[in-house]
C-alpha cells in the first residue's frame, strides 16, 4: 500500500465521500479506514512537532549568545539541515557548523586568488557582493567563473576602421585606443579531500586535508579591421594550470603547482603595460611563509618559431627557426617594506635557437634579473594603491618575461637576439588614488635604458600618462586620458615621440577607478613627429603625423 499520507488521506475521503453517497459502506471496511486515519493523523502530528522543534531551534541562533546547536556535518549548502550528524572520529572533536564550514570554504578560495594585477584591487559594492554570494549559492561552489571582456566599434579620420596610436615596440595609452574586441573566461574548479568539512578544531575553524585548484582560461582577439570576421578571430588557451594547498604541515596556505600560468605578473592598467611578467609553462612552489614574507621557486619558460634577425631589414618571415627559453625565477614578497609590502625577484634565464631551412642558427645565451617592487594600499583613500619597481637584467634575463623581446616591421614580428653582453634597466612607478569624493585618477611613469649588444644601438624609453575620472554622480563620469611616449631608437633607426589625448563619457556600476562593468563613448586625438611618420597608425595613417578616431565601447572583468 502506497505510505504518502496525502495520497492515503485522499484516497480515504474519496471512498468515505462515496459511501456517503451510497448511503452504505460495509462496518469492518470503515473500521480499518479509521484505523488508517488516525495513523496517519498520528504521523501528521509528528512532523508537525519536528518542523515546530526545529524553528525553535533555528530562531535560538540568532539571539544573543545561544545555546550551541547540535552538531551538524553539513559539508555543503545542499545538505539539509536536519540529517543527523556522523560519529566523530575523536571524542573532543566536533562536527563542523555549516556557517564556519562556509568561512572555511572562502578562505580557501582566497588563498587561491592572484592578486598582483591592476584589476584585482577593484573595490566591489554591497549589491556586487551580494549577486557574487547568490552565484556561490547557485553553483554550490562547484565552480568558479570570472572574466574579462571589451568590444565595441570605432572610426578613424583616415577614412578606415579605428587605429591604435602608439609608437612601434612600446605599450600605448589605451583608454579610446584599444583596435579590436578581447575577451577572457577563467573556469576555477576546487577540490576537497572527502570529509574536508567534518571533523575540525573549534579554535581554528579549518579545513582538513589537501585541497586542489584547477583552472582553465579561454581567450579570444577580434580586430577592428576585419571586424566580426571568423577568419580573423584568434582563439587561445593562455592559462591551464593546477595547483595543491595545506600539503605542508602548519603552513596550509603553501603550493605547489604546474601547467601554463599568468605568474604573478605586475602591470600598469592605463598603458597594459606588464613590467614583470613571467607567465609561461612549468612547475613550482608558492605561498610558503618565510619569517615576515612568503617564498615562491617557479622553473617556467616558453617557445616560439621566428626568423632570424641579425641585423634590421634582414630577416626573413617564411625562413623560421625554433626559439625556447627557459627561466628559474625565486620571489620573496609579502613582507614589510617601507610602509607597504615589498617584493624581491632573482631569475636565471638560458634562450636557445634551433636552425632554420638555410642552416642558420641564432646565438644561444643566458643571463640574470633582480627586481624590486614596493606595493602601498590604502595610503590616501581605502582603495588606493601605488606601486614602484626597479629591475635590471642581463641575456636573455632583462626582457623580464618569460618569453623574448620582439620588434614588428612591414615584414612581421620578429624575435630580437639576446647576446650575454646585452642589458637593460627599468623603473615603474603608478598610482591609483581617489583624492576628491567626485575625482579618481590613475597615473603611469616608466623609464627603460637598453643596450642590445652587437650591432644595434642602445635605446632610452621614456613614457608618462594620466587618466583622470570626474564622476558626475554614482554612476555617470567623464574620462580623460592623457600620455606621451618617447624612444631614443626605434626600429627604423630613427627617434621618435607620440602624444595621445581621449575624451570619454561613461556610465558604470559605481564612482570608482576600477568600477566595471563600464559603457562609454570616445574621441581621440594622437600626433608624432617626422621621424616616425609611416611607423604609427598602419598603412592608413603612412604619411600622416597626426590622426583622429571615435567610437563606443563596454570594458567588464568579475
């Protein structure tokens, strides 16, 4: 017989209505119909007493200073609440509470969250905080998704689609200067050994066990000049990488990790320049706690075809060698540096070359690197940041990334050769501050001396920008942006400047620098001198020193 009380409640008032109707029903037939009855009036009656119990209960918590609740394993959010707890293993410990098993679980993923880039100092509004719980909620934490997307369209004076102003081999100012649709999706899956969540000391509130982070990135570029184009569309894998924590006993938040990574790299947001970028494939140790810092030892590098270039104008794009690099890069950072946190890299980098179809083979090399990065936070307003970097290098070593230094001509992009006598020296500084209520700015300073060795000549980069922000209210702001390059050599041999000036009305979640997601339209103007004509702007703006474009564009990252 079918236990469902509604089921059997109906079934019996069905056959008593019935009855009823007949006017007659057979005495033992309504005998055991109200025997029925009244078990399920019964069992009613106890569930009930158990919902009203466990109210009482739920309501006991949210006094002052409660009595503890029972214990509940509650591993996860979907676990009801009533399922009986498992025997403890040990007599003292308990089974944990679903709310510290919940800041358990988000301690965990912080400890897994890169913070060393531009974006990840974004400040995030009670309502964004509240959405990202729900998602959390919705997912169970099973996944993580975050991103980062802009597109939009734009027009140039020249009569084509919209250019980028910047002088060739140096990063440009990118607010209204951006030619092409990007965008990036990180998946982040975290794994916990089975019973992470049951047992745990009360004074430490921890997760037992190893747990694991794996992650994959898709990334896609559309330019603006073969716009919506599948042909033109390049799709890339940039990150997929996992990494294992709480493997060392009494320092839980140490890992280690292999795969293909962005490895804490450092940028400047208005430029997208990233002056320690050592992302690339391999293996290696972090976040291991060392006196007042942490540690990190990382064996990363990569590869890549090119051809070969000796001297400018020579080398020859369909004649491509092989190229790898290999790096071994040691941090030390997180630790007290002059009111900030400092932090301290040393990297041995060794670049080969294979043969290309005419038997030519580029000269193999090593160097070093030693960097120096100071990062203040909250030192004027509560999401103000400032950083500042000195590094110098040898080899291979001074391009301080992972990969080569490059320059791109008519002919293509080419990997420039790093003899051992080569050497270049670098210093950053950035802010981003917010010194007035309707007033955020951010700020970019770089100076780069390079000697390339044998026969080419040594090259100054001097580079300094602003972007102020007047927020007209919670939501409505006008941009500006304003940069200036200088290089003392470029690849065509001759010195060259750049100044880039935007206007840009925008709408967005919030009055802050980094508030996103952002819809705004643009005006740019951009001008250079002589020396560079033909250099900037591609084969529209050839004989121009001066040029205009205009658009729209949406800029997000979660």
């Amino acid at each position: 017989m079918n236990k469902n009380p509604f089921v059997l409640t109906a079934a019996i008032l069905g056959c008593l209505a019935t009855a009823s109707a007949e006017d007659e029903l057979d005495p033992a037939i309504a005998a055991a119909l109200r025997k029925e009855l009244d078990a399920i009036r019964q069992d009613y009656e106890g569930r009930i007493n158990q919902l009203e119990a466990r109210i009482k209960e739920l309501e006991a918590r949210d006094e002052p200073n409660p009595v503890p609740p029972a214990p509940s394993s509650a591993p996860r959010r979907s676990v009801p609440a009533d399922v009986e707890p498992r025997e403890t293993v040990m007599g003292e410990e308990e089974m944990m509470p679903e709310d510290h098993a919940l800041e358990a679980y988000d301690e965990v993923k912080e400890s897994f969250r890169g913070d060393t880039e531009s974006r990840n100092y974004r400040p995030q509004s009670a309502e964004q905080e509240a959405l990202a719980d729900r998602i959390e909620q919705v997912l169970e934490g099973y996944l993580d998704i975050s991103g980062y997307f802009r597109a939009g369209y734009g027009r140039s004076d020249a009569g084509g689609p919209l250019r980028a102003f910047g002088l060739p081999g140096v990063s440009k100012y990118r607010l209204g200067n951006e030619a092409e649709n990007y965008g990036e999706l990180l998946f982040s899956k975290t794994f916990f050994t089975p019973g992470s969540f049951a047992l745990y000391d009360p004074s430490e509130k921890a997760i037992q066990g190893v747990v694991s982070q794996w992650n994959l990135r898709l990334s896609y570029v559309n330019p603006y000049s073969d716009y919506g184009s599948g042909t033109s569309t390049t799709f890339a894998v940039p990150e997929i990488w996992a990494s294992f924590a709480n493997i060392i006993p009494g320092d839980p938040e140490a890992k280690i990790w292999a795969g293909n990574r962005f490895y804490r790299r450092h940028d400047i947001h208005i430029n997208d320049f990233y002056f320690w970028n050592m992302s690339g494939g391999g293996a290696g140790i972090e976040d291991v706690s060392m006196g007042p810092g942490k540690f990190a030892l990382a064996w990363i590098g990569g590869s890549t075809e090119s051809g070969i270039y000796d001297i400018p104008g020579t080398p020859d794009p369909t004649n491509l060698a092989g190229f790898s690099k290999t790096n071994i890069d040691v941090r030390y950072y997180d630790w007290p540096f002059f009111g900030g946190k400092g932090e301290l890299g040393f990297t041995y980098s060794k670049a080969n070359s294979g043969f290309d179809a005419s038997g030519r083979k580029a000269e193999d090399s090593d160097g070093v690197a030693l960097t120096l990065l100071r990062t203040t936070e909250g030192f004027l307003d509560e999401n103000s940041v400032h950083k500042t970097s000195i590094a110098i290098g040898t080899g291979p070593a001074k391009t301080f990334t992972s990969g080569f230094d490059t320059f791109t001509d008519p002919n293509g992009t080419f990997i420039r050769p790093d003899p051992d006598e080569s050497w270049r020296f670098r210093a950053t500084d950035h802010v981003v501050v917010k010194p007035w209520e309707c007033v955020s700015l951010g700020t970019a300073l770089v100076y780069q001396y390079t000697d390339f060795g044998s026969n080419l000549p040594e090259q100054h980069w001097v580079s300094a920008g602003l972007r102020p922000i007047w927020h007209l209210n919670e939501w409505a702001s006008i941009a500006f942006e304003g940069g200036f390059d200088w290089i003392s050599n470029s690849p065509n041999g001759s010195s060259g400047s750049l100044g880039k000036f935007t206007i840009a009305p925008q709408v967005s979640l919030g009055d802050e620098f980094y508030s996103r997601p952002v819809l705004r339209a643009f005006l740019t103007y951009a001008f250079w001198n002589d020396g560079q004509r033909g250099q900037v702007g591609g084969t529209d703006y050839a004989l121009e020193t001066e040029g205009f474009s205009w658009g729209v564009q949406m800029e997000s990252w979660w």
